[in-house]
C-alpha cells in the first residue's frame, strides 16, 4: 500500500478516541495520514465535538499537518477511505447500565461481553455494523475495518459470515495488557520472549516461549500465582484462579476466563458492587464524565493517565499497529480476531477465532496453535457455539435462537429466571432491537415489566 492515508473511526465521540490520536501520531512516520474523520450520531454531538477538538489539538501539537474532521454524516465520512476503525456503542452507557443492572436483579452476572449483557449487546450492535459494511461495500471496496467494538469476537465474525466482508480484523487490548505486564514476572521483557494465543475473544490461552523455543509458560504461571502483576484487565475483579488447576491446563488464561473458572466469587463480587457502589458501567460512566472534563480543557494536547482507569486501554494503540502493519505489509505478531483456518483444530476453519497472526499487506495470517486438552476444548467448543447462536438471532430476531444462547451460556442457569430476564432486556433495549419488535410486543401485551428501578427508570426516558 503506498501513499497517503485516509482513516474514518465510526464511535469517533469515545473516549478512547485520544489514545487512538497518540497512537497515529507515534506512527506517523511509518503510517502518512491524509485525513481523519471521527463519526458519530446525534446523541454523540456532544462528545464527538469535546473529543475532535482535542484530538486536532493533538496533532497540531505533533509535527504533522493533519486535518481531523468531524461529522454526523457516516456516508461522507466512508468515501474513499482506506482504514476504518469502529468503537461504537449502540445505546451508549446507559444500554450498558441496563445490560448489567437486570441480570444482577435476579442474581446472574451482569457484564459487558459476558453472560445475558454480553448477548444483549450483540444484539444491539451486530445489525449496526453489517449497515457500516454495506455502505463500505458502495464509497470504499478496498477499505480495511479494524474492529474494536465489543463483543469483538461475535461482532467481527459477523462481518465475516453475514456481511461477507472479508478485510475486517477484529480486535482486544487483552492480549497487549498480558504482554506488556507478564515478562517482567520472570525478569525478561517482550522482545526476549515468544507468544502464542489461541482461543476467542476474552476467552482464549496462550503459551509462552524463549528465543531458544524452550516453553516457559510455568514460569510465568508460579510468578503470577505469587502476586507478581500479570496485566490483568482493570475491569476485572482478580480473584487468582486455582494452582492446581493452572498446572492442569498448562496455558496462561485470559483475565475473562475469571467469570469461567471463580464464577462464584465473581458473581459474588459483581452482587457487592451492585448493592453498594454501583455496576462497572455506572463506575465507567462517573470516569468518563471526569474524562470528558478534563478533554474541555484548551490547554491539553496528551492523553490523559486517567484514561488507564477505563477497561479497555491500549485498544486503540493495537488498532494503530494493526493498520501500520497492513499499510507497511511488517508481517508484525499482533493477536486478533480472524478466520481460524486451522489454526485451531477443535474449531471449523471458517469460524472466527482469536490468534496470534502475522499481520501484513493481506490481513492476518493465523499461527497454528495445535489442539487443545479435553477440557478447554469443551468450553471452547461450547462458547463458539453459542457466539453462532448470537450472531444469527441478532440477524433474524428469533426468539427461540435467542433463548438457545441464553440457556448455552455457562453464565446463565436455563430456566424460568433466565427466561425472564429475556424478556426484561428485550423490553429494556426496545429502541435499539427492531429485529424483535414482533416479540417485544407480545411480552408488552403479557404485562412484562422491568424489576430493577434504575434500569426501568431509563428505560422509561427512553435512555
């Protein structure tokens, strides 16, 4: 790829958006930007206004001559861009809000990309991305979507399967946290050691290696276990996971598997947070709106230290590396959501899959990983099969594919509670889900209501 370059980021008004910035401007030389445009909707105006004038501050204070331009407009935005990025959240905080806040009410886990939340906001989100591709498909043929959008791994895998749009990468900061905190527990740093992920997104393993191939995963695995800093996600409670049953695996968990492998402290401590402090999303929302003060400030051209309070630092620089890799064909180890294609065995080919890939010209070529141990294969198997469940309900709307993911979920106990809680998020989540109008209107008519009084009190404002 050769010239310069135009970038389009759909989700422009996130706050993330600054750590994007930062990420360009150290790769300028590498990665010669034309133009930027940051998109947003009405109800990001805003935001997206408070943001662009600090991102254009950011590059006006770096040596680079680069416009950052904003719009409302996604079609104007797309002409002829080479890049887009997405970092979208379809109904903003307060979706989220109501996507951890029901579930807790009756006693389930309330999380952005796990258990009854993390479907939901597939549903909400997975329609919205397959109009992106389509207007791609008309003003940019050629253009590469770099996906961040949670959930990340259902969300760029319906690219693949439903919006038959091959150049898409999907992507987590996941991976980048471990690599940038675990080296240290051994007394090594990254370019001394060789990483290997497999699995899907927030829900993958991985095995690490000396530059001379000897595997020194159980190293890392006694350093983490005796309290030194693994890179776990500020999102996630750490409660450690069980010795023995790290010795079993013999692989380094993603932070995720938490939720998995503690799901009852985990859930006891998501309870706590709900009773007392407020869900993660309320915790985000108060950071976000500290952000957002600080980003109004005329006088501040950098990203801010407080960002690294959000879950999600160092996305945007891996989606920064990713483009760079592609437009300078690096062949860089970077792990990303992409079409397994036998990098995973226990998986079908054409499934999506989180991997370590060398990223270049033609998109990410997958590491073979080699098969897995009965039981991650178990849970590997049975999470991929209900992403397939989620993805196609989000399409068609089916109420009974939508239940099949819930009762599939290991979050979720089946039965009568989860089906209500069903019925309350698709009541909650009315405004951003018309693929289920039909059935939404029944549980209307049946009198179904919303017990939680936060999330129905949004909800009856129509956030």
């Amino acid at each position: 790829m050769e010239g310069a370059v135009k970038i389009v980021t759909i989700g422009g008004g996130s706050s993330y958006t600054p750590e994007l910035m930062e990420g360009f401007i150290k790769r300028y030389e590498e990665l010669p930007i034309r133009e930027i445009w940051l998109v947003d909707i009405e109800d990001g105006k805003e935001k997206l206004e408070i943001v662009g004038k600090m991102a254009q501050r950011m590059w006006d204070a770096s040596p680079y001559d680069v416009k950052v331009h904003l719009t409302l407009d996604r079609r104007e935005a797309l002409k002829d861009a080479d890049f887009v990025t997405t970092q979208f959240r379809v109904g903003l905080l307060n979706a989220r809000i109501k996507d951890e806040r029901i579930p807790f009410s009756y006693g389930l886990l309330g999380q952005e990309t796990n258990g009854a939340g993390g479907i939901f906001k597939a549903f909400r989100t997975i329609p919205v991305i397959l109009d992106i591709v389509k207007d791609m498909k008309e003003l940019c043929p050629n253009a590469w979507l770099i996906n961040f959008t949670n959930p990340s791994g259902m969300v760029t895998e319906a690219v693949m399967r439903y919006g038959n749009w091959e150049k898409v990468i999907g992507l987590c900061n996941v991976p980048v946290g471990a690599m940038m905190k675990e080296p240290a527990t051994i007394g090594k740093t990254l370019d001394q050691l060789v990483y290997k992920f497999a699995g899907l997104n927030h829900f993958h393993w991985h095995k690490v290696f000396d530059l001379d191939g000897n595997e020194v995963t159980q190293q890392i695995i006694d350093a983490m276990y005796e309290g030194k800093d693994g890179g776990v996600p500020a999102n996630i409670f750490d409660v450690p996971l069980f010795k023995e049953q790290l010795d079993e695996i013999g692989m380094i968990h993603c932070g995720y598997h938490r939720y998995y492998y503690r799901q009852e402290e985990m859930l006891a401590h998501g309870l706590e947070e709900y009773n007392t402090i407020g869900t993660r999303a309320e915790q985000v929302k108060r950071t976000e709106a500290e952000l957002f003060e600080l980003y109004k400030d005329p006088n501040l051209d950098h990203k801010p230290e407080q960002l690294s309070k959000r879950g999600g630092a160092h996305y945007s620089d891996a989606a920064c590396e990713t483009i760079a890799a592609i437009y300078g064909n690096k062949n860089t180890h970077i792990v990303v959501t992409t079409r397994n294609n036998g990098a995973l065995p226990d998986l079908p080919p054409e499934s999506a899959a989180e991997v370590s890939c060398f990223i270049g010209a033609t998109g990410a070529r997958p590491i073979a990983f080699g098969k897995l141990h009965p039981a991650e294969c178990g849970w590997l198997q049975c999470m991929k099969n209900m992403e397939w469940c989620v993805e196609e309900a989000a399409i068609t709307g089916n109420y009974g594919l939508a239940m099949q993911a819930f009762f599939l979920n290991p979050q979720i106990p089946s039965g009568a509670t989860a089906k209500r809680v069903l019925d309350e998020l698709l009541i909650a989540h009315k405004k951003y889900l018309p693929q289920f109008a039909d059935t939404i209107a029944r549980l209307e008519k049946e009198g179904i209501t919303i017990k939680d009084d936060v999330a129905r009190e949004l909800t009856e404002q129509g956030l």
